[in-house]
C-alpha cells in the first residue's frame, strides 16, 4: 500500500488565519504534507487523484479547554451523579466524549481537571485504542484555596505552600491548573470575586511548575485576579470574563494565551429561566466577553479555542461549533477562528509541528463539506477526518 496520497482541495484553510485558498494540491507522503501548490491539470495523473474538489481542507482542531468526567447533559441529578461516579463508570463517560471529540474532527484536548482525576487515570491506565488518534493533555486535579471555588473540578491546598503541593504530587500529568478566583456572579452583572492566591504564592508555584516542565492553566475572572495570573507568568488564562484592556493588552505583550470560553456562558444562560434576572445578566455577561473578544483581536492577543465542555449544556465536540461561531460573532474571519481553534490550540498544548497545514507537518485534518462559507456548520458532519497516516 502506497504511504503517498494526491490530492485535489476544493478550498484549504491552512491554520494560519490566512484567506482560505482555491483548487490546492496537496501531497501527502508517510504523515507529512510533502507538496502543497495551485492545482494544475496537466501536472497529475488523474487515476492517482483524491478528488475533494467539492470540500475544504483545514487542520485537525484542538479543544484547549474540556473536563472530559463530566458530559455536557443539563439534568443536574445525573450531573450530581456523574461527580461521584466510580472509576468504571467515569471511564465510559471519557470515552463517550473522546469519540464525540473525534467526530468532531478534534484531534487535541487539553482537560481543566476534575475531583477525582479520572481523565488522568484514564489516560494513564485506561486510554481506548480507538481514541489513539486524539493527543490528550490532562491536569489530574486542579489546585483551589480551601472554602473557594473548585472543588468541581479539583482539590483544596489543604497546607503549605502552592508551589509544595504541587512539586510534591504525582507527576503523571501534563499541565497545572489552578483556580485563581470565583465564578462570574449570575446575581450581580459584573461583579469581582477576590484572588485565591496571592502572588507571591502564585508566582513561585508557577515557577516551580515550570521547573518540572509543565505549563499553567489558570482559571480567572476579574481586573485583579487575571492580573495577577499574568504578573506570575501563567501561560493561558481561562475565561477571563471582565478582565479589562489593560490585562488584555499585557496579554499580547507577554504572548500569554486567553481561552474565553464564551459558548460556556450562553449555556449556562440557557439553562436559567427565560425572562428571569439570571438569564438577562448571563446574556449580558456574554455581551462582554465577546467585546473583549474583539478588542483582543485588534490588540494581537493569541486566542485559543476551548469550550469548557463538561458544564451544563456543553457538549464535548458540536461544541467547538458553538464556540467558533461566538468567534465569528465577535469579529474573527472564519480563517481566524479556525487558527485559534488549531495552530494557537496546538502551541498552547505544546503539539509539535501540529495544527497547520504546511510543508513538513503531521497529517492531522479534516475534510468539511462544501467551502469555507459552510463552515463552521459543515463541523457538524464532517466528510472525512485523516490522522497520522491514514483516513479515519
Ligand atoms: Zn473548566
């Protein structure tokens, strides 16, 4: 069987937010892209041509913010259930959501934690072959401030120091996450939850982590607690709801990524009563963000797309659709989003040569139906995933 494959792109979007282009031949040899040129008549043998003359090609997507425990499900008793769930039965709902992911055409996720750390077990022990394809990064459980925020999704610092507990853990992980404030208020539109960590504490756990070569995902919301999360180094901050463009632009300054998370906010909005105080600040919450979404775009910010997939309403991989569209709705050509949502994701989670479709890098992508005006919609029933060597 020959490793080599021709093929004829009806449009490619190559991750780099650059315009998608027209009739493309792309070559592919042994899991790299070996050619990719204006396509030509003349200069194939049409009997050795895949033709997706019809389809758009663009990189496999990266979800850079999932809890792969939970499902995205609204019925809170099986929500309740799902975070006391025992090993056995957390295994199945990861592998639920991996092959939601994978249908999706998301080939990356890079998961916030949870209580048990039973996508770090997974992964460890228990990772289905039939998922292989999809790079997995996982936190174990996050770190919160005892009586604050978190325990959802990880573990209180019970004493000690942050940077202890964390030089002092496991290390089958692959990032640090850490919860540096509350949620956003559904009461009271706008309203700051104080920092968990100071920053001296903060700081010194982020270098001890980057002693141990992992990176920090720190979840925050607010002026203060966001700046502080900067002013320690983080390397991606998550959410980032009502931050401000001062933290915006320190953001772009530092080349520290923002996750915003926006589809997670109209979930949950939709999940309060219509017509009720809590839906109008929700909604007004999302207003806000996706304003700081265009701002961050005018002042170079590098966005990554992460859904927060496991909360109420969001669904591990039709959500990444959701997620692209509040993008567009803020601005971003669908090349941006799509960027964020591939070669930013793939450099926030480390992924080499990952998230592009370029000359010398992995074949991970996906062929959508129809052009790039399809999109991000044509997500929902993609044509055909390719990953390393083959056609999935
Ligand atoms: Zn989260």
């Amino acid at each position: 069987m020959s490793a080599e494959k021709t093929i004829l792109a009806g449009w490619m979007i190559d991750g780099t937010g650059a315009p998608a282009r027209e009739k493309v031949l792309v070559r592919i040899r042994n899991g790299v892209f070996e050619e990719i040129r204006p396509f030509s008549h003349s200069a194939v043998n049409p009997s050795e041509l895949i033709d997706f003359s019809e389809y758009t090609l663009l990189p496999a997507l990266v979800d850079a913010h999932v809890h792969l425990s939970m499902s995205g499900t609204i019925d809170q008793d099986i929500r309740k259930r799902q975070l006391s769930d025992d090993l056995e039965t957390a295994k199945k709902c990861i592998s639920r959501n991996l092959a939601q992911l994978l249908s999706h055409g998301v080939l990356a996720v890079r998961d916030g934690g949870d209580r048990n750390g039973y996508a770090q077990r997974y992964k460890e022990n228990a990772m289905d072959v039939q998922y292989a394809a999809i790079s997995l990064r996982v936190a174990g459980k996050a770190w919160h401030k005892p009586g604050r925020y978190g325990s959802f999704v990880g573990r209180a610092l019970l004493k000690g120091r942050l940077a202890d507990g964390i030089y002092s853990e496991n290390r089958q992980i692959d990032h640090i996450k850490i919860i540096q404030s509350g949620l956003n208020s559904l009461t009271h539109f706008g309203k700051e939850s104080l920092p968990q960590f100071h920053i001296n504490e903060l700081k010194e756990a982020i270098a001890v982590a980057a002693d141990l070569g992992l990176k920090t995902m720190v979840h925050a919301n607010g002026r203060l607690p966001v700046g502080i999360a900067l002013a320690a180094g983080c390397s991606s901050v998550e959410h980032g709801f009502f931050m401000g463009e001062g933290n915006l632009a320190r953001m772009a300054e530092m080349g520290i990524f923002w996750v915003p998370t926006a589809f997670a906010m109209k979930a949950c909005g939709a999940c309060v009563d219509e017509g009720g105080a809590e839906r109008l600040v929700a909604m007004k919450n999302l207003e806000c963000q996706l304003e700081q979404m265009t701002l961050a775009r005018r002042l170079g910010v590098s966005l990554a797309v992460g859904t927060d997939a496991g909360s109420i309403g969001v669904h591990h991989g039709s959500a990444v659709i959701d997620e692209l569209q509040l993008f567009l709705e803020a601005g971003f050509s669908i090349e941006e989003a799509i960027k964020c949502a591939s070669l930013n994701g793939a450099n926030l989670l480390g992924l080499e040569r990952k998230g592009r479709i370029q000359k010398g890098w992995c074949t991970d992508f996906i062929v959508a139906k129809g052009s790039p005006s399809s999109l991000p919609e044509s997500l929902n029933d993609i044509f055909r995933i390719h990953a390393g060597e083959r056609f999935l």
